[in-house]
C-alpha cells in the first residue's frame, strides 16, 4: 500500500454531470460511475494498480473496480463524488463491501500515508504501534490473505533478491579486479538500476520490493561498492529516493 496523490477530477464530470448521475443512480440504482472517464483517470491516478492491495489492473482478469470509499448504498449522494472515488481490484473491492468507513475508518491512501499506520513482517502487513486505523484496514481488505497476497508478494521480492545476489556477485568481482571491463561495469550498474525500477511507486506491489531491497545486506553493500568505484551517478542517487520513499520502514 502506497500513497497516492489524488489528481483533478475528470472535466467531463462537472457539477450539473455530478448531479445528474447522482439522481439517475438514486432512481435507478445504474452503476452511473462505470463510465470511462472516470475509470480511466482512476487507473492513471493509481499508475494502473489497486489502490489498496497494490496489484497490476488489467492483468490475469483483474480488471478495475471503482470504489466508493464511502459506501455507495449508506452514502448515495457521493456516488460520483470525485473525492470518494478510488481505484481497486475485485478481490480488496468485495472484501470491503459495505463497510462504513465513516464509522470505523480505515486509510484512505489519497488522504493518509499508509506506512504511518502500517508495518510489514515477512510480506504480512502489520499495524505500526498499535494503530487502530493500520488495524482497520488489514482485515476490513484482508490485506494478508495468504494464496492472493502474501505468496505473490514473497514470488515478487524474492526474486528481486535473486537478481540482487547475481549482480553483487559482479559488483564485488570488478572490485576485486577480477573483471574490469567496461561491459563488466555496464552489467553492474544497469542492472543495480533495472532493479530498483522494480521498486519504483509504478511497479506492482512497489511497498514490499521497495522494503525487502532497501534493507537488504547486500544492496548496502553494493551501494558501498558503486560509491568507492565512483560508479554511484546521479540516475540511481534519484530512482533509490523514490525507492526509499515507496518502502516501509
Ligand atoms: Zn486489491
């Protein structure tokens, strides 16, 4: 879970839209939201990812959902009300259902920086002292739900610590002088840098890879490594900033 910076609503949805749709849903009961301006500037807002469980939308059927933050049955005038709107995948939309948020709130990411109220332990989401909000919502979306998110989420990092032990590997060779070339220093450096793209706020389940490579003993080391070689540039001073900014500490 990461925050998200919520952007302007959609121009097609002015106020007379806002109330249009409002009424057509009051006496229809239409899913007035299902409109493509609205999905589409979601699915920007949240770089194509659940806003919640942060999984990609769009593939392997998980299609985007609109969610209404403040449920749509108990709250209808904010049915399309741009603020209550958020982006998010079947499995966190149907865990959720009807709960009132405005009764037990939980973190609304365009709102709230998760890591305030959040903590991870072995890719299991935990609330940070005792937050009652952190709390709320690890079990309002069932945010360690073992078989869709905490086995993927294990799949996902552990494998970019593979890759981070097979290009340390090179790093400390090239250290070492055993291998100076310069195609050497451009695996080294390039692929430090494909790496923390997977961490970067864009990339599926970012939060976790974010925390399971920053804290990584060997990427201390291999950042270490970059700094006396004087091969730690600008580029990757910038992506390891969005990274750390992503992670959870
Ligand atoms: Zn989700």
């Amino acid at each position: 879970m990461i925050k998200l910076n919520r952007i302007a609503r959609p121009p097609e949805l002015t106020a007379k839209k806002k109330r249009e749709l409002t009424q057509k849903f009051i006496k229809e009961k239409k899913s007035v939201w299902a409109v493509p301006y609205i999905k589409n500037t979601l699915f920007k807002m949240s770089n194509g990812k659940c806003c919640f469980c942060e999984c990609k939308l769009g593939e392997e059927g998980k299609y985007m959902h609109v969610e209404h933050f403040h449920h749509k049955d108990g709250y209808p005038n904010e049915v399309v009300e741009w603020s209550n709107l958020l982006p998010c995948c079947v499995r966190c939309n149907t865990n959720k259902g009807i709960h009132d948020t405005v009764l037990d709130p939980i973190i609304d990411v365009t709102l709230t920086d998760p890591r305030d109220h959040l903590i991870l332990d072995n890719y299991r989401y935990k609330s940070r002292s005792n937050s009652q909000l952190g709390r709320t919502t690890i079990d309002v979306i069932y945010l360690n739900d073992t078989d869709h998110l905490v086995k993927p989420r294990f799949d996902i990092a552990n494998k970019a610590k593979e890759t981070l032990e097979l290009i340390i590997g090179k790093a400390r060779e090239y250290k070492d002088g055993v291998n100076c070339s310069t195609q050497r220093k451009n695996i080294i450096v390039n692929g430090l840098k494909s790496l923390l793209k997977e961490a970067h706020p864009n990339s599926q389940f970012s939060a976790i890879v974010a925390t399971a490579i920053i804290h990584d003993i060997d990427y201390i080391e291999f950042k270490d490594i970059l700094i006396s070689l004087n091969l730690w540039d600008a580029e990757l001073q910038m992506i390891e900033s969005e990274v750390i900014n992503t992670s959870l500490y």
